[in-house]
C-alpha cells in the first residue's frame, strides 16, 4: 500500500458508530483510498478489528456503490497484476477532511444533486 495512513492519522477517525446519529451527507470522510477505477471513502474506524465504515465505488460502477464495512488487511492486499500497482491513500497534504456531500463522486453514487 503506498501511503498508509499513520496510527496519528487513523486515531483521529470516529470509531464505528460513533457517527450513526449524523446523515449520510453530512458525516466527515476521514481517508480516500483509490486505485484505478475503484474508490474508498473512510467516516469510521474501529482500530480493534482493523474495520472501516465508508462509502465504496468498485469499478467505476455507481449504481452498486454502496455505504458498508470494509477491512484494513483486504485494502492494504489490492494489487493489479501483472504491473504491481498497489492500492493509494491519498496523503494529508493532499486530502481534505470535508462532508460527504462534498465528494462529487459520493453524490454521484448516492444520487444526490
């Protein structure tokens, strides 16, 4: 994984559910994790189980994107091969902590306008 998040960094995200009482548009993308098509938008993580709760578009693929749970083991094990790219997180420098209604890819996802 190129750009792993620090446990700094990781320690400033809500745990899981500690954010469920907050609109899917209004809760705070902590982390993006992307590689080629496929995008990951982290609001929680729960540092025990390894676990995030964001947003996910696999592919490209809107119409199946979807709000749910996905590890931190199994994103840092995405590869493309033959030409070993791996999977990126975007860097602090780089990304903004922001609502979700603010990631023109949620909002295409979501259907919002």
């Amino acid at each position: 994984m190129w750009n792993e998040p620090t446990k700094e960094r990781l320690a400033e995200i809500p745990g899981l559910y500690e954010t469920e009482n907050i609109s899917t548009m209004d809760k705070l993308i902590y982390l993006h994790f992307f590689i080629g098509d496929s995008d990951w938008y982290i609001a929680e993580y729960n540092e025990e189980d390894d676990l995030f709760w964001g947003f996910a578009i696999l592919n490209g693929d809107y119409q199946m994107a979807e709000w749910g749970y996905v590890s931190f083991e199994e994103l840092k094990q995405i590869r493309i091969e033959p030409l070993g790219l791996e999977i990126d997180c975007e860097i602090e420098t780089v990304w903004r902590v922001r609502k979700a209604s603010e990631i023109e890819k949620i909002r295409k996802g979501n259907g919002w306008r």
